[in-house]
C-alpha cells in the first residue's frame, strides 16, 4: 500500500488550520499527502469580511497565498470547485477554473482520496425571499465583501455630488442581526467618519441612515440576553435603527418590504440573515438537513461512509443534550484537534473519539466604539460579561489565535509588529 491521501476540501479557518496541522506532522514526515483544495488563491479569516467590507481592513495586506503557505507546510495546494465525488471508487472531480472572461484556465481534474474531509463552510440563506439574490450584498466570500466596499465608495461620491438630486442622506438596509449584520452596522459610521476626514465625502455619520433588521424578538439571537440588550444600546446611541421582530418579504431595487407592510428606503441593501451549506453537499448520497449540513457522527464521520468528515458549519454535529453544535469559528476551530487525532487514528486502525463542543463565550466588537462579550469560566459554565478596552484585546486575540495556528508562535509575532507599522504608515481604511 502506498502513502494515504488525505484531501481536505475547503481552505477557511477550519480547513487551513486542519491542512497545516497535518502537514506539518504528516506531510513532511512522509507519512501521508495532504491536498487542499479551495476555489480561491488566497485565504482570509472569515469574520474579518465586514472589515474588508468597509475598507477597515485592507484584504490585499492580510490574505494568504495557499500555494505559499502550502509549500512551507507540508502539503499540496489544488485550486478548484468541487462538483462530484464517486464515493465507491474514492475520487473527486473538480470543476474546470475559469478567467474573468470565462476561458478556461485549469481543465476538469480528478483526484483521488483515502480520506476526504468536507470543510465548505456555509453562506447566507435567503429562504428564497424575491428579489434578494437581484439586488443585496452578501459577505459570504472576499470577493462579495470587496464588491460591497467598491460600490460602498461610489455611493457616499454619488451623494458628494452637489448636482445631484439625490436626497441628503445615504441608506443602509441591513437584513440580519446576528454578528455579521451587527459589527457591519458599527463600521458602517466609522467608514462614513474615516471617509468624510480624508475628502472622499461630504457626508459624515450624522447623514448616514443605516437600518438593522432582524426576525427574531431582538437581535444577536444566538447570544446571551444581556450582549444583545448591551450590543442594542451601543447602536442606538450610534443612531443605527434597529427593527426586531420584522419579516423581510422581498427586496427591490433601492427599497426593503417587511410583513408588516413597512417600505424602507434604501441606496444599498446587504442580506446577512441565516446561513445553509453549500447545496452540493445533498447531492452526494448522504445524509443531510433542510439546510444541505452534512449529518456527522460525534466523531465528525459521515453517518453512512467512515471515508467521509465533515467539520465546520457544513456539518451537523449532535451533542450530548440533543441539539447540534452551532456553526460558529470557535466550534470550527475546536473541530481542528478532535479531527487530526481521529484522520491519524483511522489511517492507524485505532478507535476514533467523539468531538465535544466547549462554549468559550462570545464576543461582538463595534468597530472602534466599543466591543462586548462574555467569557465562559471554566467547566462550571458560567459566563463573565465584559465589555471596553478589555472586550476589544479579547477580541483581537481570536485573530491572533488563528494566525498563531497557520503560521506559529515567532511568525505571528512578527506580524503582530508589522501590523502596528503599518497603522502607522498606511491610510485607517482602504480607499482605493
């Protein structure tokens, strides 16, 4: 028998920091070749989007080049869409890569596997609301968060102009008011405040309207009360308007329709409700939910083939008390280490062991006006809530923590440093 192959599709937080683990462990040793496959070249931390979104964050300075990254460790880097897996004779087939003019790049490949993990992450849902797909925003990749900031930029100039007939205030409907919806509208006012002291614009938070609305009873649903009553006052004091309870019924052009017959105006619409996977994932034979997570056993297997993990929010982990593990970077990244000892266990012959979720708290931060959150103390399960300068290093250190898994200790350090220079050299927002 040869090396093993273990193909990990899927280069976001989980996937990255999987590939990197194996690699250096495994793929360097000669022990197994590690592949990841992704659609991109590059790689960013997902929860930064609606930075990149805003030009808070420039994407160009803290993107990873997979094929870089793959070569210093340990493992092979594929770029390419998954469109079919024979699960029977264990290969993948991966779509032809396309140019911006769609001529073909790379030709249909197949590749086959000993292992294959799923790691597809999820996008938003829209629950097939009309007009959503036609004329929202969505943050679910880089690209649609830079297509967000460029047309984010060409709004505030449409609204500079003095010619213009447009009215004096720029609208943002925001559908969705869980984490991404939430810090999106806080670094909605600064973009408008950063713009407005560099010239790009005239107009500066006071004349910016950005509307928040979510169908649960409050916002940030998934979190405890006391963040969401907290996150809830800071963004009213920014002047964010929020509107829980409210159903979006469809969507047009330059206005957002709620059940309750309410038309809100707006210049730019962003869609950040509900997450489901990538529907690819129901048609492969096995099982899944509503929303195409695939279900996993607790050892993070397929339920129907022991050839097949899912992790991330494309998987539907049971836990003990009944529900599933929730699809947040923290289960993701929890995810890393019961899946490399159950990869390195299967290729062995030894038994797998289950994954147990550990709630560390959460966290939202609010640009620069503030950051609240909660951390979990120990296994008694009782939260500390924190909030200010305190909440915002806490913040902070969840990126460090996944840089400090893809490239170690010293490297990370070293960006930390250049990180700092650069705030001191480049321009606070992407301008260009």
């Amino acid at each position: 028998m040869g090396v093993p192959r273990i193909v990990v599709v899927g280069g976001g937080a989980g996937g990255l920091e999987l590939v990197t683990r194996l690699g250096r462990k495994l793929g360097r040793r000669g022990r197994a070749e590690i592949v990841l496959i992704d659609r991109n070249a590059t790689h960013i931390w997902k929860p930064l989007l609606h930075e990149v979104a805003t030009g808070a964050l420039d994407s160009g300075l803290d993107e990873i080049s997979y094929p870089g990254h793959a070569r210093h460790h340990g493992y092979r880097f594929q770029r390419g869409t998954l469109c079919h897996v024979d699960r029977e004779a264990r290969t993948l087939t991966l779509a032809p890569v396309l140019d911006e003019d769609g001529s073909e790049v790379l030709p249909s490949r197949t590749l086959g596997y000993d292992l294959l993990v799923l790691a597809l992450g999820s996008v938003s849902n829209d629950f097939g609301t009309p007009g959503v797909g036609e004329h929202c925003h969505f943050l679910d990749s880089p690209q649609q968060a830079e297509a967000f900031r460029r047309e984010m930029l060409n709004t505030f100039l449409r609204h500079s102009d003095p010619g213009s007939e447009r009215h004096a205030r720029m609208v943002v409907g925001i559908v969705g008011g869980g984490a991404t919806g939430v810090e999106l509208a806080a670094e909605l006012h600064e973009a408008s405040r950063m713009l407005q002291s560099y010239g790009v614009t005239d107009l500066d938070s006071d004349h910016l309207e950005v509307h928040l609305i979510e169908a649960a009873p409050r916002i940030l649903p998934a979190l405890p009360e006391r963040i969401s009553q907290a996150v809830h006052r800071e963004l009213e004091g920014l002047g964010v308007r929020l509107h829980a309870a409210t159903r979006v019924t469809r969507v047009e052009t330059d206005a957002i329709h709620t059940a309750d017959g309410e038309r809100i105006d707006t210049d730019l619409g962003v869609w950040a409700a509900g997450i489901k996977a990538p529907p690819f994932l129901s048609e492969l034979g096995l099982p899944t939910e509503s929303n195409h997570r695939l279900k996993v056993q607790p050892t993070l297997q397929s339920t129907e083939d022991p050839h097949v993990f899912a992790m991330g929010d494309c998987a539907s982990c049971p836990q003990a008390d009944g529900t599933t593990v929730p699809p947040r970077a923290q289960a993701a990244h929890q995810q890393v280490a019961t899946l490399y000892r159950n990869l390195r266990a299967q290729l062995d012959g030894k038994p797998l062991k289950p994954f147990v979720y550990r709630d560390r708290g959460s966290l939202i931060s609010l640009a620069h006006f503030d950051a609240v959150g909660s951390l979990m103390r120990g296994a008694s399960a009782r939260s500390l809530f924190i909030e200010g300068h305190l909440a915002k290093f806490f913040y902070a250190s969840l990126y460090r923590m996944h840089q400090r898994a893809i490239h170690g200790t010293l490297k990370t350090g070293l960006i930390v440093v250049v990180d700092g220079i650069n705030r001191f050299l480049k321009p606070r927002m992407k301008l260009h």
